[in-house]
C-alpha cells in the first residue's frame, strides 16, 4: 500500500478508536497467550523489546498497566494496598499500583497476565530493579536484568561492550525460556521495523511544530501507548504512519488541537495520568497548547544512536545513552533544543512524587531555561498515580499565575 | 578507653580534621559517597579519602536544588558542597548506587566550583561473568581517571599497601565487633558508631594503628567479663546518622550486638585477597560483599544474610533503620519482614531521619519493641 491510496482512507479514520481497539486486541492476546502456547514476559517501557518480539514473545509493560491505574483513578486505592503490605507511600507510585494488583489481580483490566519471564532494564531507574525483584520473587519466573550504566558525561568503550555483552546473553536467555533458537533473519526485520516506527513516532511528534498545532502532549501521551508496547511490530509502523499523515492533514490545513492557539508550551516528566482531561481544559482555556513534552518524545530521542541494518550491534548505545540515563545537564540541553524547535513559549515542569530520577535536577534544569532563553516555568508538585499529591486548586491558582506571566512576557516581545 | 575521645571529636567535625590533616600531611583530600568507593585506589594515589555522611546543619542551599521527597544524605551532602563547608576537598569521586545519589553526581558537578569531580559508574547487578569484567574496567578506569586528576602514576605496590592497610582496619573492627558482640555492655554504641565513622575520615595509617590499640584493649577488658543481661538486637537499614538511637536502645535494655549497615558491618565485612592483581582483589570483595540493596547479587541474599546473623549472633529482634525517602531500602523491607517472619524473628520498623521524630516516641516503641521480645 502507498502513502497515496492510504491517504484516501484516512479521512474517515478515527485513531483514537483504532488505538483502542488495538490495544484491547493486544491485552486479549498477551491475557490468552497459555492458551495460544505463547510466553509472555514482563519487561520495562525502556527496555529492548525486539528481541521478543523476534521470539514472539508477547511484551507486557507493566508501567502502561501503571498509567491505566492512574488513568482509571484506580492508583489511590491501588497504592493504599501497597501500603499496607508494607510498601513506603514514599516508592513510585507505578511500582505500588502494579505490586498490589498482582496480588490481588484488581485494576482496570483485571491484573496483567502472569509473567513467563520477567526483563528489566534500568536505562530508567533504579526503582524497576527492586520492583521487578519483588515481582521475580512473587511469580517464582526467571528474571533478565539489562544493565545500562548511567552516562553522566561520557559513553565509554566499557560500557559499551558491556552492554553488548548483555545483548548477547539476553537472547541467549530468552532462547533458554523459549527452547528454541533465535531466528535471526526475523530478529533483523523487527530491528527495521523498529527503526522505522520510531522514526515515524518522531514524525507525528513533528507536527506540531505547525502553528497551530495538531496535536497535543495530551494527544501524545495517548498515542505513545504503541511506541511503548508493539515497538518492531508492522502494526505500530502501520498506524504510526496513517496518524502522522493525519496530523500532517490537519496541520496543512490549519487544524489547530485547541480552539485558539496563542501560547505554545513544553511538559516535562510523566504525566499526571488522573487529571489529563483537566489539564488539558485548564491550559486549552487560556489559549495555551502543550505542544511537545520530554516523556513521549524518549521513545525516539536515541535514533540517532540505531543503525536500522544492525539494529542489535547498535543496541548497546541506543539502549544506553536515553533521555532519563544521562546527565542533567545534557537532559538540559534536550529540553533547550525542544523549546527551540516547536517554538515554546514557556515550560510546564511536573515535579513528580514517583520519579526521582526524573525530578531531581528539575530545577537546575529550570534556572538553565530561564538563563538560556528567558522564558516563564511552571514547577507542578502532584504525583503520576497518586490523587493524593494532587491538589487541584493550588495546582489552578499556580496555572493562573504562570500564564499571566506568559502574557506578559509575550506582550512585551 | 585510649582512643575513644579522639574517635568522637572526629567524627562530631570531619571537616575541622580534614582540613588539619590536609594542611599538616600535605595529602589531597577526595571526598566520596558511598561505601561502594574503592578507597584503596584513593589512597594509593597518596591521597585521604573521606567519606562525606550528610550534615547536622541546616539546609538552605540544597532546597534550590532538590524537591522536598529527596533523603536527608542525599540533600545534606549537596548542601555541605553549596555552603563551601567542604571547600577544602580537592575532589569528588561519585560510585552509582541508587537514583538520588546520580542525580546528586549530576548537580554538584553542574554547581560546585571547587575540586574535580568524577563519577564510578559500577554495574548494577554483580552475579555475571560480564558484570565482573565491566567491574573490572570500571576499576582500571577510575585509576587512570584519578592518576590524572592527581597527576599521579598509580603503581600496583602502591594499591597492594593500600590494601593491606584497610584489610587491618577492617580486620581490627571485626574484632572490635566480635568482643562487642560477646559482651555488649563493655562499648557502647555510639562509641562503636564513632569507630566506624571514624575509619572512613581518619588517616587510615594511623587509623590502623589506633584501631589495633582499640581492639587490644577491649579485648583485655573482656578477659573475665560475664555476658550481661540485656536483650541482643541487631540493627539493619543503609545506615545510621543518629548516635542517639544507640543509646536510646540501650537505655530501654537492649545490647546492639551487630548490624547490617554500610557504615557498619557492611564496610569491614571481607577481605580483599592480596598476593594477585590488586585490582581484581578489591572487584571481587566489592561483588561479593553483601549485597546493598541498590545493587543485585540475587533475589533474597539480603534476607538470608540477615537471618543467618540474627541466629549467629544469636540475636532477639532486629530493628531496621530506614531513611525517609529511600527507595532501595524501602523496597527490600516488606520482604525482609516476611521472611523475619517466617523464621519467627521479631522486627520492628524505625523511620529515621537528620531529625528524630519528637516528643520521645521513638524512645517509647523502642521500649515497646524491646518488652516484648
Ligand atoms: S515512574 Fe520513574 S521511578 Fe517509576 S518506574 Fe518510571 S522511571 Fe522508574
Ligand atoms: S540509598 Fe537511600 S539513603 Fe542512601 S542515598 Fe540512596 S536514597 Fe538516600
């Protein structure tokens, strides 16, 4: 099928809906895969899912099953649970939500289907490793950890063989799990596949560099859900395609995501999945557009690193050097280039409860910006999960606050 | 006791001693985080290394740069850096362990002026044959890294004395520990806690030498001491900044007999293997050491290793320290206690700050804790 013939189709598409079907497919197969005699491994939304895929592996990511928690209001009542098995209320929010429900298989989709093996790479955090142990403890499954070490400065010539290493022994495990070999010529397509769909991730991501913008970092923070879980499957470069010359559709011809766009703005960090919508009216009705954020866009932000034809050779660094596994001050330099390239006026910082690794350094990222660029931030203290970081009306006053300065800082330009 | 006070004045104001030592020994002063750092290569270069613990001082400066759910060691360390009350350091070496202390790596070096800064980016999981050899090169690579820094060739002699150095201190306070844990009313805890400290500010040449002193006399103190009535507790946790917890255990009867921290049994635990390549000596004891809970050796070593000190020990109840904020620790303990109890070994949680809950009542639980064993 051509770009051309596709584009005649698309008008009368609705991605959301397609999304959602895609994904309740998704959940149907990974929940039905004993039956379907396939495995199914947990694994990390950083971590190297192509080689699964490759196996036919069925990737579940149980920090997607952690936003839907948090999307469905279901993490207050989740992480209390945590709580009283004995986890901090203090820990990630995710790692409550998805520990707590395993036990209980509550949820909105009735608990993640049993893991064969778990993956877990820590090129984000140092919380999914203890999580994943609890969880390797708790399902009694063989546990893979992908070991990125942190690039502070520099991505050294240890690491990457280190890291490569770990490539090699990670196939060797899932083969050992799966009792067969790893077809190498399939493993290569999905390398392609893979490439290709972050590529067109990115493209989507691009669009709204249009004045207005097509899209939302609310839309995105919706979209990212194949990015993160079918990433190497010809279904995510399918959809991702169709979506991006939807979006250019609508960009040529002046289709704004909210209905006045005058102020164009940055998110930064994970999403407040509870209070989506919200936010999203807060913002729209003082004619502000998030029109790009640093969470959805780390999906895409190593492809620089990916050479599509050895996609595994060049997994070591493109695994390695992601946006959360680097230094602050080259995270800095992201955030500075993104301002620049869609134009933002201000930036909308989450300092997130849940996610350390995240948040701290936000405010030396916060004093760069203001140095650098001299535009208006927005510091939101809340929690991706947990309503009880919430405070909304603190949260509106501060909104208020911060797009009377970007008002007046656009004023006076 | 001979060098009890000096322990104490050290550790009540490591600055004050770093700042002497630097002027009268002429030695750099390499100032570190956590007990993951290979000191020996630091000394081996010829200069002091110093572990910094967070602060008793308010914190002011570190707020502009931490959010307020960040651990006090974390947030002290920055602030000692920003305040300039360690000005004196003429570097900063970071190991990665947990997610607070590498964004901490990255802030300071973005905004302390003084001394060098490197980072030791050791793997997380230590139980393969890559992570080993990765650990192996992380080593070779902060020798060189340091020997530059410090214009300095680091020779193996020079780590082979390094090592011999620190396997006498840590063979002096296992002894310490083990007459301690034999008769626990002949050192209290605080001074057991100055001693461990103390072991990571001092001049570790002549530490080795105090430390010996130490152990000779206690030793002699307990020739023909009875064990004395008081309900054996182990402490576990990452570590302790609070001497008074010590004796707040100890008022209410309870004799510290061992502990599972890293300023504590952790740090002298193992010994590094001498007459190969020093290198590959201090790799091995830092992958085969107990685990801290930012890294992984296996799924429940941590459990096993407590238990088996609890029945080695033969201890009551274990009081488990844990820092506000700290997700490493705070992920291991509702594992710790199902398997504490399982093997029917009473324990009891202690959240543990730079400031101690107030009104006495964690004086009062301890007391609680301690009656019912
Ligand atoms: S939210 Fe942060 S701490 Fe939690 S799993 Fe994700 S990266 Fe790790
Ligand atoms: S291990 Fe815990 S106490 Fe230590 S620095 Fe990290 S978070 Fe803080």
């Amino acid at each position: 099928m051509t770009d051309n013939t596709q584009n005649n189709e698309i008008k009368t598409i609705n991605y959301e809906k397609q999304m959602r079907d895609i994904m309740t497919t998704y959940y149907i197969d990974a929940k039905t895969a004993g039956q379907n005699n396939k495995k199914v491994a947990w694994i990390t939304s950083g971590g190297p899912v192509e080689p699964l895929i490759a196996m036919d592996i069925i990737p579940v990511y149980p920090e997607n099953h952690g936003a839907m928690i948090g999307a469905s209001k279901m993490g207050v009542d989740l992480c209390k649970k945590a709580e009283e098995m004995g986890y901090s209320s203090d820990l990630c929010s995710y790692a409550r939500g998805d520990i707590s429900c395993a036990t209980v298989n509550g949820g909105p989709i009735g608990g993640l289907p049993e893991p064969d093996m778990l993956v877990c790479c820590n090129n984000i955090c140092g919380t999914v490793l203890k999580w994943y142990e609890v969880q390797a403890r708790y399902f009694k499954v063989p546990l893979f950890i992908f070991d990125t070490p942190i690039v502070h400065t520099e991505f050294t010539p240890e690491m990457k063989t280190y890291v490569q290493r770990q490539m090699e022994e990670y196939i060797l495990f899932l083969e050992g799990v799966c009792g067969r070999k790893m077809d190498w010529d399939r493993m290569k397509e999905v390398g392609k596949l893979s490439f290709e769909g972050q590529q067109l991730w990115q493209e989507v991501l691009d669009t709204a560099i249009s004045r207005p913008s097509p899209l939302t970092a609310f839309d995105a923070f919706f979209y990212l859900a194949l990015i993160v879980t079918l990433r190497g499957t010809q279904q995510a470069v399918d959809y991702y395609r169709g979506l991006r010359d939807e979006m250019r559709r609508r960009a040529s011809e002046g289709k704004g995501a909210i209905p006045r766009e005058r102020y164009r703005l940055l998110w930064d960090n994970l999403p407040i999945w509870y209070r989506l919508k919200w936010l999203s009216k807060e913002f729209a009705q003082h004619d502000a557009c998030l029109v790009a954020d640093t969470y959805t866009s780390a999906w895409c932000g190593s492809l620089k690193y990916i050479n599509e034809n050895d996609f595994i050779g060049s997994a070591a660094e493109s695994y390695t050097r992601i946006y959360l596994n680097i230094g602050v001050d080259q995270m800095a330099e992201i955030v500075l280039s993104m301002i620049d390239k869609y134009g933002a006026d201000g930036i909308v910082m989450h300092s997130n409860r849940s996610c350390k690794p995240y948040s701290f350094g936000q405010y030396d990222i916060q004093k760069i910006v203001q140095r650098e660029r001299g535009i208006p931030s927005l510091m939101l203290e809340a929690d991706m999960c947990d309503e009880r970081n919430f405070s909304e009306a603190q949260i509106q006053t501060r909104i208020e606050a911060f797009m009377e300065m970007i008002r007046a800082s656009k004023g006076a330009s | 006791m001979n060098h009890l006070e000096e322990y104490r004045r050290v550790v009540s104001d490591p600055s004050d001693y770093a700042r002497q030592l630097q002027k009268t020994s002429g030695k750099k002063i390499i100032g570190y985080t956590c007990s993951y750092t290979p000191e020996e290569v630091i000394m081996a270069a010829g200069a002091h290394p110093l572990r910094l613990f967070g602060t008793k001082q308010n914190i002011s400066l570190a707020d502009s740069h931490l959010q307020s759910y960040c651990c006090s060691i974390v947030r002290g360390i920055l602030e000692e850096g920003l305040s300039g009350r360690v000005d004196y350091l003429d570097g900063m070496v970071f190991p990665h362990t947990c997610d607070s202390m590498q964004r901490l790596s990255d802030i300071w070096r973005m905004n302390i002026p003084f001394g060098f800064h490197l980072d030791i980016t050791l793997p997380v999981k230590l139980d393969t044959v890559s992570a080993k050899d990765y650990m192996i090169d992380v080593l070779k690579k902060f020798r060189d890294d340091l020997g530059r820094k410090l214009n300095v060739e680091i020779s193996d002699e020079a780590l082979q004395k390094a090592i011999t150095t620190t396997n006498a201190i840590r063979q002096s306070i296992r002894a310490i520990y083990d007459i301690r844990n034999l008769y626990p009313q002949l050192m209290p805890g605080d001074d057991l806690y100055n001693i461990v400290r103390a072991s990571m500010i001092m001049d570790r040449d002549r530490l080795a030498v105090m430390l010996a002193e130490t152990a000779a006399e206690l030793k002699e103190r307990a020739a023909g001491a009875k064990p004395a009535d008081m309900k054996r507790i182990m402490l576990a946790g990452g570590m302790c900044n609070q001497p008074d917890v010590y004796a707040m255990i100890e008022d209410a009867g309870g004799g510290i007999v061992w502990d599972d921290f890293c300023t504590g049994a952790r740090y002298f635990t193992g010994l590094i293997d001498t007459g190969r390549d020093p290198l590959a000596g201090i790799g091995e004891r830092l992958l085969n050491r107990v685990v801290c809970p930012a890294k992984h050796a296996d799924l429940d070593g941590r459990a096993r290793h407590i238990i088996g000190l609890v029945k080695e020990k033969n201890a009551r109840g274990v009081i488990f320290l844990l820092f506000k904020f700290c997700d490493p620790h705070a992920f291991d303990y509702p594992y710790l206690k199902e398997r504490l109890d399982e093997a029917g070994i009473p324990l009891m949680i202690a959240e543990v700050d730079d400031s101690l809950p107030a009104g006495g009542q964690l004086r009062t639980r301890f007391e609680a804790f301690l009656e019912m064993l």
